[in-house]
C-alpha cells in the first residue's frame, strides 16, 4: 500500500462503518431483497464486482495522493437528504439511495477528487446495489402480452387479448407478474453495463450495445411466452408449463445473455492490458489543482461528516414522530339514491391497506339494482410497513386468485384498474388517494405530498378510497361508478367527507 493512502484509508473506514451503523435498517432490509426477491439476486454478485473493479485501478490509485476536501460535504448532505425523504416517508427505494449515495460522498470527502475521479465507475455501478425493478411488473406485463399476441396470431393460432389474459385453443393463458420479464431485465442491465465499460472504449459503440442490452430481453421475454403457448397448442399446458419452467430458468436467461456477449464481441474495442483510468493524467490535471484549495485534514473532515449525518438522522427521527389525529372509526356517508347494503360480492376481494390504521369495506346498492363496493382506508402517517401507495397495497389483493388484468377509465383524481378472477369474474377498482388539500391516483405526487409536510413538522393523515364495481350481465362497471360518483358529490368534498375527516 502507498504510504499516502494509509490514514486517509482508515478515515475512510470509520466513516463507512459508521454510516452503515446509523443506516443499517436500510442495508439490512436491501440485503434481504438481494437474497430473499429473485428479482434481485443477481445483486448479490455487485458488491464482489465493485471490489474487482476497484482493484484493477490499484496500480493507478498508487500515483494519486488522497486528500480530504470540504466541498464533499455538499454531496453527502445531498445523499443524506435523499435519505431522509425516503425515510419520513416510508419510500424505501428513496432511503436506499440516500444510504448508498453516503457512502458515494464518503469516498469523494474523504479521499478528494482526484480519487473520486479515478474511482468514478465503480462509485456509479455501487448504485446497482439498490433494489429497484418491481415498479416496472405492470408495464412490462403489458410489452409482454403485446408482443405474445402477435406472434402467437401470426403462428398461425386463433387468438384474443384481453389486458394481460391471452385467449387460444389451449386455454387461457396469463402474463402474470413472474412472466414480465422485469427479473430478466435489471439482471442484464447491470451486466450490460459492466461490460460496456470494460469492454468498449467508444461512447458510440456503448451507447449501441446500451441500447441492446434493453432490447435483447424484451424482446426475448416475448418471444419465450409465445414459446410455451405453441407448445401448449399440442402438447398441453401442463407439459408447456413445466418446459418453460425448466427451459427459462436453466437454459433461456444464459442463452440470450450468450448472445448479448457474441453480438458484442466482434466491436469489443478495449484491449486486454488497457488502463482503465490514467493516474499520472490525473495527478497533474490542472483542472484538479484549482480545487485543492479546499482541501483539509483528514480528522476535521472525518469529524464534520460524521455530525452531519447524525444531524440528518437526529432530523428524521424528529420528523417520523409528527402523526395525524383520527376519528375512532370510519363511518359510513349516506349517498342520496343508493342504500347500504351487507358486503356480499360474487367472489371474494377486499384491497390491501396492511398498515391502515382504520378500514371500512362495505356496499351500496341504487334503485336499479346497481351496486357499488366502497374501501377507505386511514393513515395517521406513512412509515416503513404503513404506505398507502406501497407495492402490493390497494385494488389488487397479492396472493389471492385476483389478477390485475388492464387499466381502466377513471375520472380525474383517480386511477384505475380492471382485475380478474378465475377468468370469469371481473371488477374496475377507481383508487384515489387524499392527503391535505391534494386529491388524485399518483402514488409518486402521494410520496411527494408525504415528504413535503413530514419536512415541515406537519401532521395530516392520509385518506385511501376506493370504489369498485363488478362487472355482470346486469350492470355495467364503468357506467355504475359513474353513477355513484355523481350522487356523491364534488370529489374533494367527498374524499374528506367519506372517511370523516372533515
């Protein structure tokens, strides 16, 4: 080791360790993605392949000298920042990417820019430490059938989409949430871009090979789903489903990143003993020189960045304290034309809200015989394990027989979805969300709302509702919201009105 890089090497230790004991709720919970989500296990492989990285720069890092630098401190307040606004908002994807940015900013405050430039990449890839991917299912469920469905019609077999639901001869075929392709996906994003950068030297050429790497699994996530669809059309579903089980989960994925790899191979532009960084350049980059200026010792630096993130962990805390105060429970609002009526639906569903501190779940029915099921849900405040727009909570209830199946028409402040049972039983589910004097189905402009008045101390519970109709040969769905909502009233009042809050 270069005698330079000692201290500033155990400076930087200290910081690390410390950081990780102030956020190791976040690493934690990240660590249990990347082991127990199958989605994510591929990032068990980052960390190992971050050290690679930092150890092929080794030879280099040994010309530079590390030095503290002040301005550091701007970018770990930035990360702490990010942090926060996950944390008081219960966005974990947020509380995350503040953790990992603060180690990021660690190294930058710790050992300078120089280091930092040499260490650029490495740094950038340690972001695909953060599980992020599930938010894409619905979306990639959506490209998946799309592209299933054309294929498959022009194979040569009869069939009818429905949302995610493909209609054959063989029987009814689902694009479920496993089938995506999402898992597929984030796995050769991370590998493509690893090897874009050890293998190219060309902007253009990684560019094009980026572009690839996005391509190639979508596309062959389509085509693996048409796959076990021709196969099922002679040898039967259960046979076609046991063959896509094997085939996609020991064979498939290795083949196509195989061909990511050929593809790439013959416009690979690195050569094998090529440095990735010059150290020496670095070293005497005059633009480097002009921001020593701002240098420090290591002790004083080390100290001002551990304060501010307790600072920052101090101001979180205050602020997850701050929580609504609630009625006893959710009464029931009288609609003008429509009676309350027992819960009774032809197939049982009821949404998700596992962290709701109040729930109401009941009917109404009109004149004509049209009923209308109405969910609210209450929320003193979002935490970890109490998000009102949390993956898995709301219409469509997980790990029950309810499949989403589309999108749906919803007026404006709502957001909706057409679900299915068993292929049979159908219901639009209209979501809209309330917190202070905001109305609408964005669960991003919901974490948003969350985070603004956590950082003001300020105390507004948040209110979930949603209406859901079935669709059966006597009443039709979209046309019995619409009917409920005018009887209603003025949507805000309404929101306000429905869970008691006003």
């Amino acid at each position: 080791m270069a005698p330079g890089w000692r201290w500033p090497l155990v400076y930087l230790g200290i910081a690390c360790a410390s950081l990780l004991n102030l956020f190791g709720r976040d690493w934690t919970a990240m660590v249990d993605q990347w082991w127990n989500s199958s989605t994510y296990n591929h990032i068990l492989l980052v960390p190992g392949i971050v050290a690679w990285l930092v150890w092929q720069r080794l030879p280099e890092l040994a010309k530079l000298a590390p030095q503290a630098w002040w301005p550091g401190l701007f970018a770990m307040a930035g990360a702490l920042f990010v942090w926060v606004l996950g944390n008081i908002s219960g966005f974990n994807t947020a509380s995350q990417l503040g953790a990992v940015a603060a180690m990021q900013g660690a190294v930058l405050t710790i050992l300078g820019p120089r280091a930092g430039r040499a260490l650029l990449f490495p740094l950038c890839y340690a972001l695909f430490l953060v599980p992020v991917g599930d938010e894409l299912t619905g979306a990639m469920q959506m490209v998946t059938a799309r592209i299933v469905i054309v294929l498959t019609q022009a194979s040569g077999i009869p069939a009818h989409i429905e949302g995610v639901f493909i209609d054959t001869p063989a029987g009814l075929f689902e694009v479920a949430e496993a089938c995506s392709g999402v898992k597929f996906l984030v796995a050769m994003l991370a590998l493509g871009t690893l090897v874009a950068h050890v293998c190219f030297r060309s902007a253009w050429r990684r560019a094009a090979f980026m572009a690839l790497t996005l391509a190639l699994p979508i596309l062959a996530n389509g085509v693996r789903a048409w796959g076990t669809i021709y196969i099922a059309q002679s040898q039967g579903i259960a046979f076609a489903a046991g063959f896509d089980h094997i085939v996609y989960g020991w064979i498939f994925f290795a083949a196509v990143m195989a061909a990511l790899l050929g593809l790439g191979w013959r416009f690979f532009d690195r050569g094998v003993e090529d440095r990735f960084i010059d150290g020496q350049a670095i070293a005497v980059d005059p633009r480097f020189a002009r921001l020593d200026r701002w240098s420090g010792r290591g002790p004083p630096v080390l100290v001002a960045l551990l304060a501010l993130a307790l600072l920052f962990f101090v101001w979180a805390g205050a602020a997850r304290g701050i929580e609504a105060d609630l009625p006893a429970r959710v009464p029931a609002p009288d609609i003008p034309g429509w009676t309350r009526i027992a819960y009774a639906p032809q197939f049982p569903w009821e949404p998700r809200a596992a962290g709701a501190d109040r729930r109401l779940l009941t009917s109404y029915r009109d004149s004509d015989g049209r009923v209308v099921d109405l969910f609210v849900a209450l929320y003193a405040a979002q935490d970890e394990g109490r998000e009102a727009g949390a993956f898995g909570e709301g219409a469509l209830p997980p790990e029950t027989r309810w499949r989403w199946l589309s999108p749906a028409d919803a007026p404006a402040g709502a957001e909706g979805d057409r679900l299915q049972a068993l292929g049979r039983f159908q219901r639009v589910a209209q979501t809209s969300f309330r917190h202070g004097d905001w109305t609408g189905g964005s669960k991003a402009r919901l974490k948003l709302a969350t985070m603004r008045d956590r950082l003001m101390f300020r105390a507004r519970p948040t209110a979930v509702l949603i209406l859901s109709a079935e669709e059966t040969r006597t009443q039709e769905a979209d046309d019995t919201l619409a009917a409920f909502r005018r009887a209603a009233g003025p949507f805000d009042e309404w929101m306000d009105r429905a869970p008691g809050l006003d």
